[in-house]
C-alpha cells in the first residue's frame, strides 16, 4: 500500500466519521424533542439529517476528484520522464555515451518543475532542441 492511497483511505474514513456521528446525536436529539416537541422533530429527523449525509457525499466525491488528480500527475510526470530519458539515451548512444545516474535523477528534479520551465531547462541542461508546434 502506498502512501498515496493510505491517505486517500484516510481521508475517506475522516469524512464517513465526520458526516454519520452526527446521526447517533440526531437520533437522540430527536427522541428527546419528540417527547416535548413534535415539530421540532420532523426538522431533525428529515432535513438535518438528510443535509448532514448529502454533505458528506459531496466532501467524499471532492476528496476522489482530488485523488486522481494527483493518481494523473504522477503518470503524467514518469511518462514525461520516460520519454526524456529514452531521448536522451539515444542521443548519448549515438555519440558513443550512456546516461549516468545523476543525470536521471536531475532530469527527476527537472520533471518536477512547473511546465513552463521544464521545457527550456531541459533544452538547455540536456542540448536537446525545443520545437512548438502551432495549430492552424
């Protein structure tokens, strides 16, 4: 299990805690108050409730929106990666090279940088040329 899905699960109990503790203290609540008042009772039985469950859903589905979100970055970044190091690599062969090991791990540091400066750091660490290709 990796950390990234142990806090996904985390964050997933916290939410399910957060919104259904509150039905054990309605149910009470709403024991007492139907005791004393009837009218009050239907509001904490029916709409807090129901409000309290829908919010935990919504909370639950912004939490696995944000989840593969991230699960997306990451394959995007070790596909980015690999790509840069297969042309790297090919570059280094044809002039008779390998890629070291601390070149792999700059080119990680690199992946890791916001897109707008990945593109030239690479180009200039690395002598790889930038091409942008425009739609017509």
């Amino acid at each position: 299990m990796t950390w990234l899905t142990a806090k996904h699960i985390l964050k997933k109990i916290w939410i399910w805690t957060k919104t259904h503790w509150w039905a054990g203290v309605i149910l009470v609540v709403g024991f007492l108050l139907t005791r004393f008042a009837k009218k009050r009772a239907k509001y904490l039985y029916e709409e807090m409730y129901h409000d309290k469950i829908k919010q935990g859903k919504e909370e639950l589905e912004v939490v696995n929106n944000a989840h593969k979100e991230e699960v997306e970055k990451i394959k995007k970044a070790k596909e980015e990666f690999k790509v840069v190091v297969e042309t790297i690599k090919d570059e280094r062969k044809e002039q008779g090279n390998k890629i070291k090991r601390e070149e792999k791990k700059r080119i990680k540091e690199i992946i890791d940088m916001p897109e707008d400066l990945r593109l030239h750091v690479l180009a200039d660490e690395f002598g790889l040329e930038v091409i942008e290709v425009v739609d017509e």
